[in-house]
C-alpha cells in the first residue's frame, strides 16, 4: 500500500474517532439551540449620566461578564445609541442572566456612619471558595491601593462592623477582630453556590458606569432550530446523493474515487470543527453546504483537466501528473480569494455572521486538502487499474 494512501487512511480514522458520535460532539448557536435573548437599556442618572464612553465601556463591560458565564458564540452588539443587544446560546433561564450581566455591581465598604471607606474600583480577583463550614463563600483581593484603603479601613474600625454593599444592598457586616493589611477579606452571606459564582462573576468584570434597564428579555425556543437542523440535513443529504449520481455516471470509476473523496471531505470537516469547539448556526450550515460544491468543484477541475491532456496524446501517467499540476492553480487561486472573504466575516462580523465565516473558512481548506491530496493520492493508487471516460 503506497505511503500516500496510508496516512490518508490514518487521517480517516483520526477524524472518525474524533468526530463520533457527531450529534453530541456539535455545540449549536443560538437559533439552533435556543438560549436567551435580552436587550439592556443605559439610562441617566444624577450621578451617572450616559455618554459615548460610558455605552461603550457597557458593552466591554457584559461581554467580560459573559465569557466568564462560559456561554458558546454568544452575540453583544450595541443596538442604536444607548442599547445593548446581548443572545446567549444555551442559556434558557433569561432572569439568571440578567442578574448576572444586567446588574451595575457597585461594591460599596461603608464604616456603620454609613461611610464609604473604598469600593471595588480597586479589586484586584473574586473567587468562590468555601469556609470552615463549607459554606461558599467569595474570596476577594486589592490591588496595591485598594490594599492600602482597605488596611485603613480596618485599622480605624477595630471591634466594629464594615458593611459590604452590592448595588445599596447590605449583604454583609462583618466586625472587623483586627487590622487586615495583606489586602484579602472574605464575604459571606448564606449564599447559595450558584449566588456566590454570580457575584464573583460580577465583581470580577467591575461595575457598570451608568445605570442599564432591561429593555427586552425573553427564551428562544429551540423547535425552531430542530426543524431548521432537519432540513439543512435533508437538503445535504439530497445534494449529496445527486452529486454521488452524477459523478459516478459522468466520470465512471473517477467517479467513485471523488466520491470516496467528497466523503473524507466531510469527515474532515467535522472532525476540525469539533476540534476548533466551533459553534454551527443555521448560517454555518449553509457555509458547508457551499463548500461541499466547491470540494466537488475541484475534483471535476482536476478531471477535466486530465482529459484534456490525454486528448493531446499524452500517456494516462503524464497526463495525470499535467492534469493535476494545471489544476492546483485555479483551484488555489479561487480558494484563496474565497478564503480571505471568509476571514473578514469572522473578524469583523459577530453571532451567525461569524459562524459562517468559520465553517466556509474550515470548509474551503478542507476542500483544497482533499483535493489535492486526497483525490491525488487515490488516482495515483487505482489509475494503473482504471480508465477514466475521455
């Protein structure tokens, strides 16, 4: 067996075992699994009043607090002057998110005057941890400065309670026994784990500028999204079925070699899409469909190609070599062109937008290996045996 077809054969196998069982291996966007959809609002204040920056540093703000949730291609995008447009895959409880990303999170330490001695301006980490008792717990830190104020705080209030405010609300009031100058201090407050990992998500990505008021919040179902995923994949299984019948009727036994080769196409497509942990959209799905007509796009070039030179009256074997050199240069030159529109609707598109440019970007270089190499590597190992209809 040629060493060609070996590591080819190696390649399948690789991608098989990766990619299986395909149906639980794949993590969906938004409109095909559902999740939440939620548009926040920045409102004036007396003390905060919105502005360019402050909209701005919003959206930066909820998309920290968003990928410390964990969720997979969610979408934030600002919406007009002062509105948020946040979706978030996956995650069906639309009020947990909101009181995770919607919340202005101001931590407040107040003397028991009701002073503030310093805020979480200076935070440095949060973590959850869990006390004596195992109770969750979060653990916080200070930068320099804020291990400064807090180490004041603490020295001026011995024997007395320093209130932790989230947001006006006390959650905690613990007495201070004795000066803490490392700069670290537990809160506690009977939360629950999921209530502690809320608030050291929050505290972590810093307070919201200004106020934001929630504009819109609701679930999106996903029976949508089933019945958009069953017919994509009829649709796939349609078009391949056609293009198997067709390539078998019109090129013969080449035929069934870019068959076979259409075949490794998709497994190593969803093989490199699950290793990537990319999320398929309803867009994406359509991304893979049009690079499937491109992976047979470039079997049919390398075929014609081939029996033009076997026309001029060149031997099978050169004309395979002739057939597949003049080939690789339309089919890099279209694929490359196409590639680079797939970049920049990765980098500067957002949501579905972006799952499109990931899959016709995977699908395109997919595409061009098996192509290239795939398709090569079985005419070279079965063309002594077969003759392709000239």
């Amino acid at each position: 067996m040629p060493w060609k077809l070996i590591i080819t054969v190696a390649l399948i196998i690789v991608g098989l075992i990766v990619m299986l069982p395909l149906g639980q291996k794949i993590r969906l966007g938004l409109d095909l699994q559902g999740g939440s959809h939620i548009v926040l609002e920045c409102v004036d204040t007396p003390e905060a009043p919105v502005d360019e920056d402050a909209v701005r540093r919003v959206v930066e703000i909820i998309r920290n607090r968003v990928d410390q949730l964990g969720v997979a291609e969610p979408v934030i995008a600002r919406q007009g002057e002062r509105r948020v447009l946040v979706q978030l895959p996956g995650i069906t409880d639309p009020e947990r998110a909101v009181e995770v990303i919607g919340r202005t999170a101001l931590l407040e330490f107040k003397d028991e005057n009701g002073e503030t001695l310093l805020t979480g301006a200076n935070l440095k980490n949060a973590q959850v941890q869990y006390d004596n008792f195992g109770r969750p717990v979060v653990s916080i830190s200070f930068d320099e400065e804020g291990a400064r104020l807090f180490a004041q705080a603490t020295t001026a209030n011995v024997g007395k309670p320093i209130g932790i405010y989230l947001d006006g609300t006390l959650i905690s009031d613990p007495v201070v026994q004795e000066p803490i100058l490392q700069g670290e201090a537990q809160i506690s407050g009977r939360f629950t784990l999921e209530e502690a990992q809320n608030l050291a998500i929050l505290l972590r990505a810093g307070a919201l500028p200004v106020k934001v008021e929630v504009a819109e919040n609701r679930s999106v179902e996903p029976t949508l999204g089933r019945d958009s995923i069953q017919k994509s994949f009829n649709a796939i299984a349609l078009g391949v079925a056609l293009i198997f019948v067709f390539m078998l009727i019109y090129y013969g036994w080449f035929g069934i070699l870019a068959d076979l080769a259409l075949v490794c196409y998709g497994i190593f497509f969803f093989a490199l899409f699950i290793a990537l942990e990319a999320t398929l959209t309803l867009p994406g799905i359509a991304g893979f469909i049009l690079t499937v007509g491109m992976a047979v796009d470039a079997n049919i070039l390398i075929f014609e190609r081939i029996k033009e030179e076997y026309r001029l009256g060149k031997t099978w074997r050169a004309s395979i070599e002739a057939g597949f050199r003049k080939a690789f240069r339309t089919i890099l030159d279209s694929n490359i062109t196409t590639l680079v529109a797939a970049i920049l609707l990765f980098s500067l598109g957002s949501g579905p937008i972006r799952g499109f440019g990931v899959t016709l970007s995977l699908g395109i270089l997919c595409s061009m290996f098996t192509g290239i190499w795939v398709t090569r590597t079985l005419v070279d190992s079965f063309a002594s045996r077969i003759k392709m209809k000239v």
